[in-house]
C-alpha cells in the first residue's frame, strides 16, 4: 500500500520518517480511511499453554471407567469428568464465601441435560433448553440424597452442584454417573465432606443381576436398583421393580454394596493427586451449657406432651409451640443472648432426645401405638361418579384423594431425555397444597419434593398396569394431598390402586405402600449403633425426629418401589433387609382393606368410559382421511367431537363416549367404507323397492340386496307391505350373489315366533367396540369358505370376513363417492327382468341388469367390466356332461366339457370349447399358472359374464 501511495503522490518520498504515517503510528491509506498500525510489525507468536490433568482408570461390570480432572471447570472448588464408553458427565461443586446465620444445609443440586449431549437442536421456538425437566429434577435428587448426610453438623454454608452431561451415546443412563461424579468433585474440593461415596446400578434378567445394565438390558430387566455407600454403610436406596420377592431384592443388595465400594479408593487415589486441603469452615453449634439450660427449662413438660396419646398433630403441635414460647420467657429474664439465638435448634434437640429414648426404652411411640402398628384406616372407591376414576384413601391423619383420567394414544407424554423411551403412557401427578398441613403458601412451578414423592408413586403402580397391547389408553393419576401427617407419597400409592380398579383397568394385582423408620442409639465414641427400633408406618413427626424414611411398595406378590432417604452418615445393611419383612407385614394389612372396598376392576357404562378404536387402512386411505393440511382429519373431529391419530398404517379412534364413537365411525365408513362381516347387524336406509327385494344403502355407502324371502318368518307377497323408501333397518349380512349383491336379511335379526327375547341378535354396527382394539383382517390373509351354505346360527358364533376368491369377487370396501362413480359409468339399472320363481326356470340364459358392486382389480383376477350373470337358482342346476362340438344353446350352468387352451392372458386363459364358441378362465388366487397354448383341460362352466362370455373353472387338475 506504501507504494501504491508514492506513485500517487512523489513528494512523500522525499518527507523525513519521523512525519510519515507509519511514525506517527497509523497505518497507510486503505480504501480512503486511516488506521492505527500495530506498534511491532512482527508480533510475537503466542505460547502453548499446558494443562496439568490428572485420570484415573477402573473397570466395574465389565465396563472401564475413566476419572478426569485439572482440563475442564479449573476455577471451580473441584471438578471431575466421569466417562463410561461414550458417554460423559461434568460435575463441578463450590461453596459460598460468607457466614450467613441460619440453621440449616443450604445445599442445591442441579442436573442438566442440554440436548447438544446427543446432537440435537432443541425442538422449542427460541431453540433453547427451557426450565428443568422432570427428569434432571429426579436425577438431581439421586445426588442430593446420598451426599446430604455426609456434610458435618453445624455446617450451614451454601453449597452448589452442578452437573453436566456433556456427550451421550445412550447406552448409559447418566444419572448414576453424574452422582459418583459429584463425590469425586467434593473430594477433590477445599469443602469438608465425609465420603467418599459410591453408586451403582443392578439390573435382573432371567433371573441373573447385571451390574450396570445398559439402556437395553434395562428394558429387559425387572429390577432397576439404585444404591449408594460407604464403605460399611447404606446412604441411599431407589428401586423400581415387577413384583421381586423380599429375599431376592435382598440379594440384590448384597450384591450392590461390594460392587459400589468399587468407586471409593479410586476417588481417594484421584484426591491425594490433585485434591485441595480442606477449608477450616465455621459450624453453628449448640453449646453444651446451652443445651442442658433448655433441658432443664422444657424437658418435663415435653415429655408430658409426647406420652400424651390423646394429641392430634395440631394440638401437638401448638402445645410445643406454648413450651418454646415460656423458656423464650424465661431466657429474655435472664438475658441469655447467646442461647437466644439457637432457641429453635436447642429445643428441637431436646424433644428428639426424649421421643427417641421413650420408644428405645419403652417401646411405644408419640401416638401411643405399638412400632409393628399402622395407624386406622378409611377407603372409598369411586366416591366422584362422573370422573373415569376416583377414590379417597386415608391412613389415620393422612388423607389422599387420587383420579384416573383416561386418553388416548395421541395424550401420552413426549420425553425429550438424553435416554429411555420417547413417550410415555402412564402418568401420576403428585400435588401437596399448603392447606393440607394448615399453612399459607404459593402455588410455583415444578417441586422437587412434588416431582419425586410422584414418580416413586408411579414407579409403583407401573409393575402391574396391563401391556399397551392390551390396554391402549394413555392413563392420567391425580393425586391431590387432602391432609398430611407422614408417608403422603403411600398413601398416594395406596389411593392410585383403588382409583385404576374403579375405572376399570385391569391391574394384576392391587399395591400397596408403607413407611418404614427407625431410631437408633448411637456410641458416641465410635459412633456405632448400639440399639435400634424399627417403627411401622411412621407420622410426619416420627420422620422428622427419626433416622430414616424407608419407603416401600409392593402387592401381595413382591415388591415394585423402595425408596431410602436417611439422616445419619449412614445405617448397617442388615438393619436395611430387616426392615424389608416389617414393611410386608403392614403392607398386607392395608392390601386387606383396600380388598374388601373394591377388589376387581369395575364395569364402566358407556357414559364414563372414553372409547378407542384401532383400525388399519392403507396408505393411501389414510392420506384420504388427513386431507390437505389436515383438513378432513380437522373436520370430522369437529363435526363429531372425537379425535383422530394416524400412524403406521393404524387409524386410532379416541371418543368421549359410545355416541361419539359411532358418530365418527359412521363419517370414516362414509368416506373409506369398512370390510363386511357375514353375521354382522348393520343399520341401512332402503333406497329403492322392486318386486324381488329392496335394495339398502349402509355402511357407509355400501349397497346390499334385502331379499323377499328375507323380510319375515312369515310368506311375504309384496315387498311394499313390509319396508318403506327411507325406511331405517337393522339388517344382518348373510353373504352374497355370485352378480357380487351384498345379500341382507331382515328376518335373520328378527323373533321367531315362539323364540324367547333373549336368543335375539343384538343390534349394533360389526365389528362391535370391544374393550381391546379391533384390527381387521386384510383381504387376502382370510381363508376361502365364503360358498360353503352355514346355519345362522354358526355364522353368529364364527364371524368370518367376506374375502376374495378365485371364482367370484370379493365384498369390497367402497366409498358412496365411488358408488356414485360407478353407476354413472356403467350406465347399469337397478331394475332386474327377474320375476317369480317359476318363470325364472326358462329365463336362466336371459341377461339380468342390476346395481353391482365395483370390482378391485387389486384383488380380483379379471377387470372390474367381466360382471356376473345368473339367476338364483341357477346355483341348483344339475351338472351335464355336453359333448363336443358345444353350442351356446346347449351350455348351461354347471356343464363339464374339455377345452383347448386358445390364448393366455396376464389374468386367465381364453379357453375354445369348439363349435366357434370362447370361454374365460381365470387365475386362482395362489393357484397354478404353468399353461401352454394347446394344452387340453377338463372345465366346468360356473357363471356367465354381462356379455354372455362362459366363466370356467378347473374341474380335473392341470
């Protein structure tokens, strides 16, 4: 550029340095703008920089595990890479810097999952990921849990942990990770923690435990057992299983624990490696002196309350408040600041101690029960008639109200996680109101606490809905908190059941659940549990002042949830699987009452219950039912207010009610029509009336012959006297013509006379909306038994689908569309020249006209132009053996002659009969095709085309 300037101008040749551009630090003209020049020319290159990255590797369950840390997240209190084939999980952790004064662990939990995890832009209108899912809130309590206990007492810094999927390749669920992650990062942190932890999953298949099951073999699996651990000690315990008996979820758990404790001295190795020094941090601790003061001031009388049985939780309650309030009282006197300010902790302190020492030393709890005990109970099933579902359940304080809504296929719940299913069709919502425990509170988003006690629920009751395949409704649980005094989330579980049976779904087996606690005394010199109770069924207060929540769901058969929180840093496994036989002792005590309220699942009337209909059409037919835009599919929803799914050449129909459904069948048939089924009860319209019969319009178009000798039991002699134009029949299909006439009868549906009501046939439209989804047969898969003469009787008892034949057409689906169509194009009358019986004997070879049923080419072997012709009682005609030369004269129905093979087409043979005469054979179904020009076959005249064409057929094998 320096030289393109001096050409353009000489004289700056000739100026000094020190007043070029350059000198003055700009950079040359460019484009007519000036700029500043970058001070050294040749600027240094940059130096690589090195990052000091410490990993670990370890194998668990045949799978390598890999442990990273000092690459990613350097300026977090501690953070770690945990990586399992190909999927990775970022957990990072950090604490607060301030004192603030409170007296509780403010610690939070966040799991993400951003769908960049898998190589997928999020489906949302600004393309991001929105408020967390359900599914990060469940696995951020999966962390939570385990790692909770383990912080000191008194510490009550804010702690945060955020863990991150980075990279997904579903085969793995990647909560389990996320959780071991989190221990290494608090081990490599400066934050005082007792772990390390470890997690693991166990899987069962075929009765064989897996150790950290893929996605796969989880699907497979009826156990899903999450467990975490110390060393020696239970922390956390989550379970979703199908019925597993106690002993072996027991061995399940042994299993679990040797394999957890995998996870530990990698971690320890890791810390000693790249681990900080831990922090120093303040504990907000009672004071001893403390303490024994509020002791002295309120031990008595709580103790007074407590071993007061005739208490409810309110009055307890506000009679604790009083105490708290007179040793306020009585410290403001004296002046005491110090123990002032930890008034709350000191006396919450003080009424653990004494609950705890009543029920180890005495043995009788808060509410004067005994610790196998559970509290009374009260249900009712059904208690709201006009939901699909409903029931109200109550365990002494506790009271749940549950309600079942049914759907279809189309409301199951789409999930957008990195793994598992993408849908899902059952769903429990879980709600706790602030009224139910007598507060004030606001209604937000999702709840943690909400989401989870939901989920267990659901988990649950999932082991014993019915397959899809069976039960194709997407099923809704409400669950609406009343009253809370302890184990909502079982009570939830229990009023589930019994709301599912009373709308009708048929559940294996009702589940029940309990709460199981425990209250231990503890060496203070080794921390060792020295005595321990387990309580049955345990109160909000029993939860609060105890040391675990043991949670634990199942039927008569086994177990199907369990979920595990504990408060101590840790309990023995073997007072875990001992608590698993008290908790199916009061499980089988709730199963008794909930039985004698309802025991099997009801009988919906058609009022309540939704109805589904499944039906398989083709492609083609379905883009017919859609529309443009989905216009039709828009309209026939509206017009009939049911609603309509499309997918995989599957029709589903999701009505309101009985009415609804028929109404939507009704516009579907109109358009598409419906395969016939001979013994089938279908409503028609008479539109014309001749002297043989009436002709009916049902079905959605179809058009069926109602014979004379088809209107009543008794002789008929003009068609006039029993039906009417316009008139609407309840008709029973009972074949057809060889002319392709849907034959109707009218009797058929009729009382003999002499015949009780009850032997009549039910009136209804074919196929009938059974319980389970309905799919019908396609034309060529039914058999060939159509001519075969049945008794009515067997033809209600099996109902066979008209199908294609070799020798005659199929009942086609139609539309009245192309009904239409077909009369216009053919040109043909309803009218027939058939009269009575006896002049039908010397018309035999007269040409009938009359409206016949369109001809798929699809599925017959000759164009729908090659009509039948022949009258009724041509089907009783004699066969003749005619020898050559034939004649048409001498040709009749049922003649046997030998013909040449004259010509072959793609549908059948043109066969010479001699004597100038032609004849048509047609390609059976599956039938032989192996025919040369010449060859001689032995043939049986069956029928005669509109032309007068003979139609044969093989009687001697080619």
């Amino acid at each position: 550029m320096s030289s393109l300037a001096s050409r353009a101008n000489p004289l700056l040749n000739s100026l000094p340095h020190f007043l070029t551009w350059r000198a003055l630090g700009f950079r040359t003209i460019c484009s007519g703008r000036l700029g500043f020049a970058p001070s050294d020319p040749d600027p240094p290159h940059a130096g690589t920089k090195v990052l000091e990255t410490f990993k670990e590797e370890f194998e668990i369950g045949s799978r390598l595990i890999t442990l990273e840390t000092g690459k990613i997240a350097r300026f977090a209190n501690g953070s770690v890479v945990l990586g399992m084939e190909g999927t990775k999980v970022l957990a990072t952790v950090t604490a607060a810097k301030g004192d603030s004064v409170r007296d509780f662990l403010p610690l939070t939990v966040d799991y993400q999952e951003k769908q960049f995890a898998r190589c997928v832009i999020p489906n949302t209108f600004m393309r991001r990921e929105g408020s967390p899912k359900e599914r990060e809130l469940l696995c951020g309590r999966i962390i939570d849990r385990p790692i909770r206990p383990l912080f000191p007492v008194g510490f009550y810094h804010e702690v945060q942990v955020m863990a991150s999927v980075l990279s997904s390749d579903g085969k793995q669920d990647p909560d389990v990770m996320a959780a071991n992650a989190t221990s290494v990062a608090l081990m490599l942190s400066d934050i005082p923690w007792g772990g390390p932890i470890g997690v693991i999953r166990i899987g069962r298949i075929c009765g064989q435990f897996i150790v950290n099951p893929t996605m796969d073999e989880l699907s497979l699996s009826d156990l899903n057992l999450v467990y975490a651990c110390t060393k020696d000690k239970t922390l956390m315990i989550d379970v979703q299983a199908r019925e597993i008996l106690e002993k072996d979820l027991e061995a399940g758990l042994r299993l679990a624990h040797p394999e957890a404790v995998k996870y530990l001295e990698p971690q320890i190795r890791l810390a000693a490696r790249a681990g900080k020094n831990k922090k120093d941090y303040k504990l907000s601790m009672v004071s001893e002196k403390t303490l024994e003061e509020v002791r002295n001031l309120a031990e008595t009388q709580i103790e007074s309350v407590f071993t007061d049985s005739s208490y409810g939780k309110f009055e307890r309650g506000e009679a604790l408040d009083n105490i708290t309030q007179d040793v306020r009282r009585k410290l403001e006197e004296d002046c005491d600041e110090e123990s002032l300010n930890v008034l709350p902790k000191a006396i919450d302190t003080v009424r653990k101690q004494v609950v705890r020492r009543r029920i180890i030393s005495e043995g009788f709890r808060v509410d004067g029960r005994r610790l196998d005990e559970v509290r009374p109970l009260y249900c009712e099933a059904g208690n709201l008639p006009l939901l699909h579902g409903s029931s109200l359940f109550s365990r002494g304080d506790t009271q749940v109200l549950c309600a079942v809504t049914l759907g279809g296929p189309g409301d199951a719940q789409r999930m957008e996680s990195l793994v598992g299913p993408p849908t899902k069709r059952f769903m429990l919502h879980y709600s706790f109101p602030p009224f139910s425990i007598n507060e004030v509170g606001k209604r937000v988003g999702l709840n943690r606490r909400e989401v989870g006690h939901g989920t267990l629920a659901e988990k649950a009751l999932l082991a014993v809905l019915p397959p899809e395949d069976d039960f194709p409704y997407t099923v809704r649980v409400n669950s609406e908190v009343m009253a809370s005094d302890g184990s909502t989330s079982m009570a939830t579980v229990c009023g589930g059941s019994m709301a599912l049976m009373d709308a009708g779904i048929p559940l294996q087996e009702h589940v029940a659940g309990v709460s199981v606690g425990l209250v231990s005394e503890v060496d203070p010199s080794t921390g060792e549990i020295k005595d321990y109770r387990i309580l049955t069924d345990i109160l909000g207060l029993e939860d609060h002042l105890g040391d675990m929540d043991f949670k634990i769901a199942g039927t008569r058969n086994g177990v199907t949830a369990i979920q595990l929180d504990i408060k101590p840093a840790g309990i023995p496994l073997d007072i875990i699987c001992e608590c698993l036989e008290h908790a199916r002792k009061g499980r089988h005590q709730i199963l008794d009452h909930m039985e004698r309220e309802i025991s099997a699942p009801r009988t919906q009337d058609d009022r309540n219950r939704p109805r589904i209909a499944t039906l398989k059409f083709s492609n083609d037919v379905l883009r017919q039912l859609i529309g443009p835009l989905g216009a039709v599919k828009t309209k026939i929803e509206e017009e009939t207010g049911a609603r309509l799914s499309v997918s995989d050449g599957t029709l589903t129909i999701i009505a309101k009610n009985q009415i609804v459904m028929e109404k939507a069948q009704e516009k579907i048939d109109f358009m598409v029509g419906r395969e016939i089924e001979i013994g089938g009860v279908y409503k028609g319209i008479v539109t014309s009336i001749k002297e043989y019969g009436a002709f009916i319009e049902f079905n959605g178009g179809q058009q069926g012959l109602l014979h004379i000798s088809e209107l009543s039991h008794e002789p008929v002699s003009k068609v006039s006297d029993v039906v009417s134009v316009g008139q609407q029949l309840s008709l029973m299909c009972i074949g057809r013509d060889v002319r392709g006439n849907i034959k109707l009868s009218l009797k058929a549906t009729l009382l003999q006379p002499g015949q009780s009501k009850t032997n009549n046939v039910a009136e209804g439209p074919v196929p009938a909306m059974n319980e389970t989804p309905k799919v019908w047969a396609s034309v060529e898969s039914v058999s060939n038994e159509q001519d075969e003469v049945k008794p009515m009787a067997e033809l209600l008892v099996n109902r066979r689908v008209v199908s294609s034949t070799s020798s005659s057409p199929a009942l086609l689906i139609r539309s009245v569309e192309e009904c239409d169509e077909e009369e216009k194009s053919a040109g043909l009358s309803e009218d027939s020249n058939i009269t009575s019986k006896t002049s039908q004997a010397s018309k035999r070879n007269r040409k009938s006209k009359t409206n016949l049923p369109k001809n798929d080419d699809s599925h017959s072997p000759f164009p729908s132009s090659v009509i039948f012709s022949h009258t009724e009682d041509s089907l009783n005609n004699n066969e003749a053996e005619v020898e050559a030369p034939i004649s048409a004269k001498n040709l009749k129905l049922g003649t046997k002659v030998t013909a040449k093979i004259y010509q072959i087409r793609r549908h059948g043979l043109v066969l010479d009969l001699g004597g100038g005469v032609r004849a048509m054979y047609r390609f059976e179904t599956n039938g032989k095709r192996e025919f040369e020009l010449g060859n001689e076959l032995r043939v049986k005249c069956t029928s005669f085309s509109s032309k007068g064409v003979p139609i044969m057929s093989l009687v001697d094998a080619y």
